[in-house]
C-alpha cells in the first residue's frame, strides 16, 4: 500500500532543534513534490517547506532562515531540519507528497508532534 511515514519530532525548549524524517512506500512513481506542512489546534493546516523533483525548495516566512528541508537518505525520503525553534512552531507536522503518475497522486502522512516550551 501506498503511505507517508514521519518520524522525529517530541519535546524541545525554545532556541532547540529537531529533525523529522518521512518516507514514502509503495509508490510506482518517485514524487514530483514533497512538503511538510503543520497545523496547530484550531487553526488550519499551514504550509511549511516543499520540495520538487528537481531540488528546488521554498519555505514559509514563518521557518525561512531557520528549517532546512532537504533529500532523505532514502529513496522518495525527504527531512526538515528544524532549528532555533520557538512556541509558535509548536503543531503536528504532516508529510506530503503528489506524483503526476499513478493511481494515488496525492499522499498525507499521519502526522507528528512538536512541542516546543519557553
């Protein structure tokens, strides 16, 4: 079956750093863009960083200068190194993934906990 897994996230103090990891299986067809977004209770879900195929990133104002997302060391895998966090960064994270080819085009992960205390 075709899913995103996330993994990382937890408890950091202010000015703390995190990875997250997540990996797609079960795909035919590598993706075209993979992303993190976040959403914290009662608000909507945010976009975080994205990544294409071809390696080019964006980021949200909110985590430029300080998230990096980048290739995972695994196939269809992509991280987000998350530093100089703050409460606000606070949220479940979720992996996301769209393919231009296959069954599935768009893929959501589960979702991971970051809490991040003053």
């Amino acid at each position: 079956q075709v899913q995103l897994v996330e993994s990382g996230g937890g408890l950091v103090h202010a000015g703390g750093s995190l990875g997250l990891s997540c990996t797609a299986s079960g795909l035919t067809f590598s993706p075209t863009v993979m992303a993190w977004y976040r959403q914290a209770p009662g608000k909507q879900r945010e976009w975080v960083a994205t990544m294409t195929r071809a390696d080019i990133t964006n980021y949200n104002e909110f985590v430029r200068g300080r998230f990096t997302i980048a290739r995972g060391n695994h196939r269809n895998s992509v991280a987000l190194q998350m530093n100089d966090l703050k409460p606000e960064d606070t949220a479940v994270y979720y992996c996301y993934a769209s393919m231009a080819f296959g069954s599935v085009r768009k893929i959501w992960g589960q979702g991971i906990q970051v809490t991040v205390s003053s």
